[in-house]
C-alpha cells in the first residue's frame, strides 16, 4: 500500500468512526414513548399514540392515533362522524425538558395551539388545552421486545 492510499484509507476509517460516534450519541438522546388512553372502558384506538422526544435537539413529535367512542349511539360530529377523531402527527415542536415534566406545543394550520405535558415520573400525557377524556394518556418508554 503507498502512502497516499494509507492516508485514504485512515481518513475513510476516521469518518466512519466519527459518523458512528455522532449516529450512536443522537440515538441516545431520543425515546419513543408508547401511550394509550386512560379511559379504554369508553375509547376504542386504532393504535397506540406514539411520542418521540430528542432531548439532545430539544423537540417533540406526537403521532395521535385514532380514536373513537365505544358506543357512539346517539353522538355526532368529529371526524368519524361518531364524536371520534382520526389518526393525526403533530410537529416536530420545541420542547422544554425538565427533572419532573417535558412541555411543548404546536401551533396546526388552522391557528389552534396544542400544548402538551408528559410527566415523567408517572407516565401520564395530555393536551392542556382539551381536558377531556379524548386527551388523557399514560406512557411507558418504548424498547425492543425481540
């Protein structure tokens, strides 16, 4: 090997290692947390809410799942028709991480502010502004199961 193809060679290894390092530190940084509704005797979801915090880039992202009344009789409206609501992804936001609790909010289209709140000593998450049963969620961290 001559030496310009050694010195390639090392600065080729030397950025996959930095890019691994950088890859490994933002991974570490972020979790996903696994969330459904705290009234599931009156809520059907179509699948549990999922909510990916980076404390590292300061931001959340909230992917709401559908959900819907268990006995919609006699109810109207929403987006199912039925008093429900569809599957939605709000942000990514800025978010404030503290000891205790994590706060963000988003702002849709439309003007509407979502202000959430995780506790992170109990798991429970909620719109601050919506404090219906349509809101309320409690959380634990996503990991591997296999």
């Amino acid at each position: 090997m001559d030496k310009r193809t050694d010195t390639i060679a090392k600065r080729m290894f030397l950025g996959m290692i930095a890019t691994l390092a950088a890859n490994t530190a933002a991974h570490a940084d972020s979790t996903t947390l696994i969330c459904n509704t705290k009234f599931p005797n009156i809520l059907y979801e179509d699948e549990a809410t999922t909510v990916e915090l980076n404390d590292a880039n300061s931001s959340a992202v909230v992917h709401l799942s559908g959900i819907h009344l268990k006995d919609p009789s006699s109810v109207s409206g929403g987006e199912d028709g039925h008093g429900g609501y569809n599957a939605k992804s709000i942000g990514p936001a800025p978010a404030q991480f503290s000891t205790n609790t994590i706060t963000f909010s988003y702002q849709n289209q439309y003007g509407y502010t979502y202000s959430f709140a995780i506790n992170r000593l109990t798991g429970d998450f909620s719109d601050l502004n919506n404090d219906t049963v349509w809101s309320k969620y409690t959380c634990h961290a996503g990991k591997p199961q296999f």
